[in-house]
C-alpha cells in the first residue's frame, strides 16, 4: 500500500494537524461541495460535530454558495414530453454521477409537468387517466417519487373563475409546500392558501383583496418568510403576511413597471429577510433589495456589449432588439437566465459574463426552472466507536478533496478509493 512508505514522522506530523479543531475546521471549510462535507463527517464523530455546527455551515454557504447544476425547461415540442433538464457545464467529475439522476425519463409515460423546483426537490403535475401530483427529490439516494394529493379546488360561486393559480414552497426545517388560488368575480378578487399538512391540503387562509389591484400571474408569485409577495397592477406588488393574515401593498421602484413579459422577477433573499426584484428594460439590468420598508438599488448591468459579443462567436443566436427575463423563481444568487433570439441565456451576475445554455426546440416558450445542490446537507445517524480523536491507523485511508474514504475502524464504513489530496496513515 502507498502508505507503507510514508516515514512514521510525517504520520505524526499529519496526526498533528488533524487533531487541531482550528485546522480541522479550516481544512473542512475547503472540502468544495455539501457532498463532500457529508462523507467527510462520516469519518468519525469529532469531524461530523465541526461538520454539523451551524457556525460553520454559515461560513461554508457563504464561502461555497448553492451549486447550479442545471435547469428544467418545460419546451414541449410534443405534449407527451416530460420537462427537458439541461446540465450547468463544466460540472465536477464528483457531481456528474448526481446530475445523471436528475431526469425524467422513467416517468415518461405520466406526462410530467413542472409546479415547482427547489432544493434538490422537483414538485411535478403527473398525468395518467387522472392528474395527480408528485415529488421527485433526484439528489437522494432511493429518493425516487412520492405521490401526493392532488391540489384543492375551492367550490367558486356563480360568475366567478380562476384568475392563476401556483404553487410554493417554503424552506424550513423541511420543505414545505403552500397553494395559491386566486379567484376573480366582476373585478374583485379573493386569494385562497392551502397549506400541505400531514400528508394532505388544508386551507391556511381565505382573503378578500376587493378592486384594489389585479393580481398578475406573471411575474411569478414567491414566498419569503411567513409572506407571499405576488405582483398587481403595472407597479406594485401585494404582500400577504400568512402570520397576521393581513395584505399590504408596496410600490415598486420609480421608473419600474412590470410589462407584458419578461420585463420584472421576484426573487427570494437567501436568509428570507427579504425580496430581490430584478428589472430588465433593453438592454440594461438593474437588481432592487427591498428591505425595511424601502427599495435599494444593489446592482445595474448594462447587457449590450455582451450580447453583441454572443451574437458575434454564435451564429445560433438571432438579433433580438432586447433580452427578457425567463420565469423563474429562485433565491437570489449569483446567476440570471434570460431571453433571446431564440435562446436561453445564462447571465454570471458576479462575473459579468453572459453565455448561452440552451436552443429551443419550438416556438413555444416554456418556464425554467432552475435546479441547485441540496442546501443544508443532511448528515447521516452514525454510531462511532467511543473515541476523543479520530483512531489514525494504517488501514485508514480518509481523504478531503474527492469525500472518498475506507474507515475500516469507525463503524464499518466503506467508500470507493480514487485520488486523494492527502492520506492519514
């Protein structure tokens, strides 16, 4: 074994280095991805307390943001289609195995159609000789698909009908799922939230909104804490808070209108303190925070000189008067997909760089949906040894960079051996 030839000394100095918390800290800090995070707290109890301590996943999420690894488009050039998933390249060898999990191909003959995708679980409309709804969670092992029930139709008076309708999803201790309904009836309008709950749809609320505003479907609604945030009208956005059970109305920015389509998004605040709204006229990007009760500008991204570039090193792309944004919800991040000639841009916000990711196959314009990393890792139960350290014995292989390890000593765990960064002998 390649360990045999390592001197006794560098084993003590390497045996050194692990059972210093600080280091120990620092050198999981850089592990890469949450995959890899899990399977090196696996090694023995003391690094899956360092793994786990919310102090630390913070600075892990700051320092590795969620991961796109692609996106779900609902381009359906035929109605039997199940949603297309597009993979985000280059992707790590280590994520390839999990990004092959993430299609639909199993579920063709259900007819698949996207509701809703958020960490690592894709909420589907599955259609048989009845619809019924499931959720797909692709990133976990034997995760497969979880029927559920279909969603509630609320029994309308005469004269009235569905405005939109939409599903949410909210990210807690679990995912949990809420249903918007929005009816109309001679220009007044009643929004009706279900929450999933045990397995089945309640109604969490009923409100009468009057003639106030027309709610819009398009930009997607999103929830953001206990509120859902849904555009009205050409400039403003209804606010319904699901703790007091009250509804507000927030003026967008000056200058800002939502448009026909494309034009606004709503976006969530990663830490649900608030909400992104992105705005896109021309050529010209701007992103808004709105927190504390006022908008503030937190970026402006002129697109024209990279478009102009795109157009130039692809001939695909068709000259488009301007670019629109996708419909999507996502937690803000570093990433925005947009519309043009044709295409399905993929706009870097952090490095200013503006790519296209997919063609369509028909004139018909879908919804993305992009499709990120599990966010927080789940750890698994481990029953270890009772041990202070780590046991470092020869037969040991543990590694960091590729979360590959053989833990002959720590409850039998075994993991494929590939290329290592470092070996504890």
């Amino acid at each position: 074994m390649e360990g045999d030839s390592q001197t006794p000394r560098a084993a003590v100095i390497v045996s050194k280095v692990l059972e210093d918390d600080d280091l120990l800290v620092e050198i999981l800090l850089h592990v890469g991805f949450p995959t890899t995070l899990v399977r090196a707290a696996l090694v023995c109890k003391r690094w899956l307390g360092h793994a786990s301590e919310p102090a630390f996943l913070r600075r892990f999420r700051k320092l590795h943001p969620p991961r796109l690894l692609g996106f779900y488009i609902d381009d359906r050039y035929c109605d039997s289609a199940p949603p297309t998933f597009v993979r985000m390249l280059p992707q790590p060898a280590e994520l390839s195995a999990i990004v092959r999990r993430t299609n639909f191909s199993a579920y063709r003959r259900l007819s698949p159609g996207m509701l809703d995708c958020r960490n690592g679980s894709v909420f589907t409309t599955l259609y048989t000789d009845k619809s019924a709804l499931g959720v797909h969670r692709p990133l976990c092992h034997g995760g497969g698909l979880t029927i559920v029930p279909s969603l509630p139709r609320p029994l309308l008076p005469l004269g009235s009908s569905c405005t939109f309708r939409q599903v949410l999803s909210k990210q807690g201790d679990g995912l949990s799922y809420y249903y918007l309904y929005v009816e109309s009836s001679n220009q007044e309008y009643r929004m009706h939230v279900y929450m999933m709950q045990d397995g089945s749809w309640r109604r969490h609320h009923l409100l009468d909104i009057g003639q106030l505003l027309r709610p819009r479907s398009k930009p997607k609604a999103v929830l953001v804490g206990n509120k859902i945030y849904m555009a009205a009208g050409p400039t403003n956005i209804v606010v319904l808070d699901l703790k007091t059970l009250s509804f507000s109305t927030v003026q967008l920015p000056q200058g800002v209108e939502h448009g026909s389509r494309g034009t606004t998004m709503l976006s969530r605040a990663g830490d649900a303190s608030g909400v992104y709204l992105i705005h896109v006229k021309e050529f010209q990007l701007r992103i808004w925070l709105r927190k504390e009760d006022n908008w503030l500008l937190v970026d402006s991204i002129c697109l024209h000189e990279m478009c102009a570039n795109l157009r130039k090193s692809d001939s695909t792309i068709k000259n488009g008067h301007n670019v629109l944004l996708m419909d999507q919800v996502v937690d803000y991040g570093d990433f925005v997909f947009l519309q043009m000639g044709g295409c399905v841009l993929h706009l870097d916000v952090r490095c200013r760089t503006l790519r296209k990711v997919y063609e369509y196959r028909s004139t018909h314009l879908g919804d993305i949906h992009p499709f990120t990393m599990i966010w927080p890792p789940a750890f698994p139960t481990v029953k270890y040894e009772s041990c202070k350290n780590c046991n470092l014995k020869k037969k040991d292989t543990r590694k960091l960079m590729d979360c590959t390890y053989v833990v002959n000593d720590m409850g039998g765990i075994n993991y494929l051996v590939s290329s290592a960064c470092f070996k504890v002998l």
